[in-house]
C-alpha cells in the first residue's frame, strides 16, 4: 500500500530523516509515533504530496484513493449531512450521474458502481459517523455556517472517514474530540476497512486501534508490529542488549589496547601488537542512542488550608441570566481530591470549572470558598492570551517584578526553556511550548486546586508522562479535563458527570463510563449521548476539625508509640556502639554478656511498640474515612 525508500528530507538546513525507509502493507492500522519537532507531520505532507514518478521515494498503491483532513468544513449554508455527504466526491458525482445520464448502458454501469460502493446507504452512514463524533441528529440538518470551528473541523473528520480513502491519514484526530467522541474513533478506526497511518499522543489510541507501530527516531523509520505498549518494550529490550553488546565490546578494546600498550616497543611482539591495531581499526563501534531529554513539569506544595476548599451549593451556571448550562449543582472540592470531569462536548464542563476559578458569576445559589484559597486555571483558550511580542522572561517578570534578571532567568529555565527558548516570542513557540509555559506560570501562583482544561493536546507522550508524575506527587487538589484517558487514569480518583444540564459525581470508574459511552452510541435517537444517571451526591465529608475531634485519643496512643520506638531506637544505638568495641569483652566480659541482653530486650520492646503504632494507625484510617 506505501513504500519509503531512502527518503532523505532536510528543511532550513536541519535533517528531518535521512536514508529512511518502511513499507506498510494494506489493512494495516499504523500509528506513527516521534517526539515533537522529529518530522512526523511533515512525513504525511510529503505522503500526500508524493507523485506517480517511479523514482520516488515515496510510492501509493496503483490507483489508491489518498485521503484527510486538510481543514475545517467551510462556514457555509450548506447541512452538515450534505457536506459529509459530499466528502465522497465519487458518491457524489456518481448520484447526480443518475439523475441525468439517458444512455441505458452508461446508467446501468453507474447503478452497478453505485452499488458496489454501497451509495444507497450514505445518509445513514454518515449519520452514524456524525453522531459518533458528538452531534446530535438534530445538527445534521442545520446549516455549517452555524457551527464553531472546533465542531467544523469534527465535521471534516467526519467527512473523510465516510469517503473511507484506501489510505487514510490522520494528524492528532482526537486534538478536537472529547473523551466520548476519542472513546467512538478508537473503536471506528478498529473496524476501518483499509489502510490507516495516524499521528497521535494519545496512549489509548495506540494501543487500542492501531496494529503496527511507524516510529520516527534518529532520523530512520522503523515498524513494529503491535501497539504503543508493546513497542516501548521492544525499544527497551534493544537498548538493553546494545548496552551488553556495547559493555562486552569496551572490555575487549581495552584488552587489546592494554597489549598493544605493553609490547609496541618490543621487536618480538611487534607482530602481534600491530595485528592487534589493525583489530582495534576495524571494530565498529556500538552506539547507543541518547534519549533527548523532557523537562519535568514542578508543581509546588501549595498553602495547606483546612478542607472543603471549595462548594458550590444548589447553584446555576451560565453566561446569561435566565440561560443557565447547569442547574442544581452540589459539588465539593477537598485538598485530596483527584477528579476527572466527563461528559461530551458541549454539555457545560469548561463552564462549570470556569465557575469554580471564578472566571464566571453564578446566575443562582452559593460558592463558598475557604480562605486564602488560590485556584489555578489552564485551558487551551489561554493559549492566546499569551501577550504576542512578548518572551517567556516577560511574562515571569510580570508575575515576579520585585526578582532579579538571574533569579527571572533561573524561573524559565526551571519551567523549561533554555537562553533561545527563553528569549523567543510566544507567537513563535509551538503549542507544546505555549503548554510548558501557561503551566508553569501557574505554578508560581502555588494553587491550591488546579484546574486543567484540556492540557495535553500539544504534548508529546513523554510530556504527557512528565505532566502525570509532577500531578501525582502535587499536593493540592486537581479537576481535569480530558480526553486522553491513559492521563485520566493514572492521575484521577473520582469522576463528575456533566450531562443534560447537571453536574454531580458519577457512580464508577473510566471504564464503566466508556463502555456506557460506547453502549449508549448504538442505541442513541436524537440526542449526542443517551440518557446517564449520574450517582447520588455522596453523603457530605467530616470536616478536619470534626475527624480530629473524633479521632484524638488515637491520636494520642500513635503519638504515645511513636516516641517509645525512637526512645528504643536511641537506646539501641548506644548498646551498639558499645558492643563494637573489641576490646571490651577481654576488659569486661560481664559487662559485653549484659549489654547483650538488654540488647535483646530492647528489640523485644520495639517490636511491641511497633505493634501497637501498626493497630493505632489502622484504627485511625478506618475512623477518619468512617
């Protein structure tokens, strides 16, 4: 279906891929995978740039239908059913073909081609694809005009997933989709008859929807068959044995340096030492290859402040009076919370946690928050507000005017940006950049709950697994959301539901939500998403006070424990001190044979301690989560 041979690239002098080749057969499902900045984009732009010539390095199956997403759907009066409809221009002509050829023969072929490309059941298929992606039955007879740019370019990709190119090429599908609309593609793109070579950082998606693995590194292109997971096994499994390989290799130059070393001078080993120079010539050498390097993301330990940081109380949520998204919302926030926030697009979830930052007035009941709490707020809306012109020492400047030029510098660079990086302007950054600094400029707000709306979708996977380790070990509180499941999975504890104009916890974890996502696709009427029943709001939380209130005389017994075992511990440390002095049991073998059993008596007494602090804290978890 697509061969590369020896492709070499080179843009504004820097190699994007040198000599590198791979062929993909068809059916394949391909996930073409490389850290930002390595040329994965521009591989597909070349793809479907590449001509007919026979000495190209890149060459298409024999009359291959080549197909993607080049941009949104045009803002025109146009349906969204007929513009998806329309995406398939064979379809399309074929349709208005019979309507007006006369010929008999000429019409009975077009019926017959008709046919074989399955025509007659286009709208439904389309529709199915269109409400896959999170339109309701109702957007598809409303005119595209009417939709933002984010659901117009939902429209594109429903576009050329109906015209089902033989190969179909995708750049970050899922950067416009929610979780419910990622959740529907990964699935789709399973069951997709031909040949599939998609770019993504979306850790699900490689490794649910993909059968090979296309990676773009060190200017080569390898395949793999399997997904993401089994990939980075393979690559760690390389490394391993090239780092044996290379190990056994230095001791064997060394060996043979060491002798040439010693005998070169000697007329009788000349011979031999000279042999072994010529070995030492011909040895290629092992080169492992250095990983580059991803800055880790620092949130810093946040004010602690007593629990809740934050209710919203019977409130509506909106943008006009009147008008509320959500209504009747009850919702709490502690420091320990962890919670991912799903719906599908459009439901009110930036609303809500807009609500929560205070970057919305509610329309009806309570916020209430607790003092000195500071909510920090990311969402890929800020990217432009990024101030053009200015670099990413401005802006640390503008949040620390009182610092010095070092310490300003110092900042950035501990964000992630080196001298160059540091002096180029935000208009001149990529996505991932802006990303790296919106997140960093947060971060020296020291929030106590941070909100994350949608952060990764210019992260590469290993800035994504950088965001999950600096969000596990925070210790403030964090919302999110996503649609990248595996960062969903590994950083939240709780969801909340926002559907059909409520919000409140949902009663199960990612995996119960996907698969009624997905369960609810093939069943849904009218509406984007049938119908869920979020779960009941949880009884409300203790307060600290009241747990502490609670929990005082355990308290006591653990502190109580805690001072004997440290007690025990320095008593301990002396006799040993003293035991390990050798001369002891010839001056004063009495003394060696005592200090030997309160040794023993001693350890008998810690363990004990132990075992009371052990049954203390247990009781001490069970009633501080009663």
């Amino acid at each position: 279906m697509l061969t590369i041979d020896s492709l070499t690239f080179r843009i504004q002098g820097r190699t994007l891929m040198e000599d590198a080749s791979a062929t993909l057969a068809a059916g394949w499902k391909v996930g073409l995978i490389g850290r930002n900045g390595t040329g994965k984009s521009t591989l597909l732009r070349l793809i479907r740039e590449s001509g007919d010539e026979a000495d190209s390095a890149i060459r298409i199956g024999k009359a291959a239908r080549l197909g993607w997403v080049a941009q949104e759907v045009e803002a025109s009066d146009r349906t969204l059913l007929d513009e998806t409809l329309a995406a398939h221009t064979e379809r399309a002509r074929l349709m208005e073909e019979a309507e007006t050829v006369t010929d008999p023969q000429e019409l009975a072929d077009v019926h017959e081609r008709l046919t074989a490309i399955d025509a007659w059941s286009g709208e439904a298929r389309a529709s199915t694809i269109l409400t896959g992606l999170g339109f309701a039955q109702s957007d598809l007879s409303r005119a595209c005009k009417e939709f933002s740019g984010g659901w117009r370019m939902r429209a594109a990709l429903a576009g050329v997933l109906f015209a089902e190119p033989d190969l179909l090429l995708l750049d970050e599908p899922t950067n416009y989709l929610d979780l419910e609309g990622a959740a529907w593609l990964e699935t789709y793109l399973k069951q997709y008859p031909h040949t599939v070579l998609l770019v993504s950082h979306d850790r699900e998606l490689l490794n649910n929807s993909v059968t090979h693995i296309l990676a773009l590194e060190n200017l080569k292109l390898f395949v793999h068959p399997g997904n993401y997971d089994s990939w980075q096994k393979k690559r760690a499994e390389q490394l391993a044995q090239l780092e044996a390989q290379k190990a056994k290799q230095d001791k064997e130059r060394a060996h043979l340096q060491s002798f040439v070393d010693r005998f070169r001078a000697k007329a009788s080993k000349a011979t031999q030492a000279q042999s072994r120079i010529k070995m030492l010539e011909r040895m290629q050498d092992i080169v492992i290859p250095l990983e580059a390097r991803t800055h880790a993301f620092d949130f810093p330990t946040p004010e602690e402040l007593a629990s809740p940081l934050f209710v919203l109380d019977d409130a509506a949520l909106g943008y006009a009076e009147g008008h509320p998204v959500l209504r009747g919302v009850h919702l709490r926030v502690d420091n320990d919370d962890r919670i991912a926030i799903v719906g599908a697009n459009g439901q009110g979830k930036s609303t809500l946690v807009k609500s929560i930052a205070g970057r919305l007035k509610l329309l009806e009941g309570n916020r209430v928050s607790a003092p000195k709490v500071n909510v920090g707020y990311f969402s890929q809306d800020q990217l432009d507000e990024l101030s053009a012109g200015d670099n990413a020492l401005d802006h640390v400047r503008r949040m620390r005017p009182t610092a010095t030029d070092g310490q300003v510098r110092s900042i950035v660079a501990n964000i992630g940006f080196n001298r160059d990086k540091a002096e180029t302007k935000v208009e001149k950054l990529s996505g991932g950049e802006k990303v790296r600094l919106l997140l960093g400029l947060m971060a020296l707000q020291k929030p106590n709950i941070m909100i994350l709306d949608e952060p990764t979708s210019h992260l590469d996977i290993d800035s994504r697994e950088a965001l999950i380790h600096a969000l596990n070990d925070y210790e403030g509180a964090v919302l999110l959301i996503t649609h990248d499941v595996y960062l969903a999975e590994a950083t939240a504890d709780r969801l909340w539901l926002v559907n059909e104009g409520r919000a409140a916890p949902y009663d199960g974890d990612l995996s119960d939500y996907r698969a009624l996502v997905l369960a609810a696709d093939k069943t849904r009427t009218d509406t984007p998403h049938a119908k869920f029943e979020p779960a009941p709001p949880p009884a409300p939380k203790r307060s600290e006070s009241e747990i502490r209130r609670a929990t005082a005389d355990i308290r006591k017994r653990i502190s109580a424990a805690e001072r004997e075992m440290e007690k025990i511990r320095k008593e301990l440390a002396g006799i040993d001190t003293e035991l390990a002095d050798p001369t002891l049991y010839d001056t004063d073998p009495k003394k060696a044979v005592a200090l030997g059993k309160s040794r023993d008596r001693l350890n008998a007494a810690l363990d004990a301690a132990e075992e009371t602090w052990l049954a203390a804290s247990e009781e001490f978890e069970a009633a501080a989560s009663a």
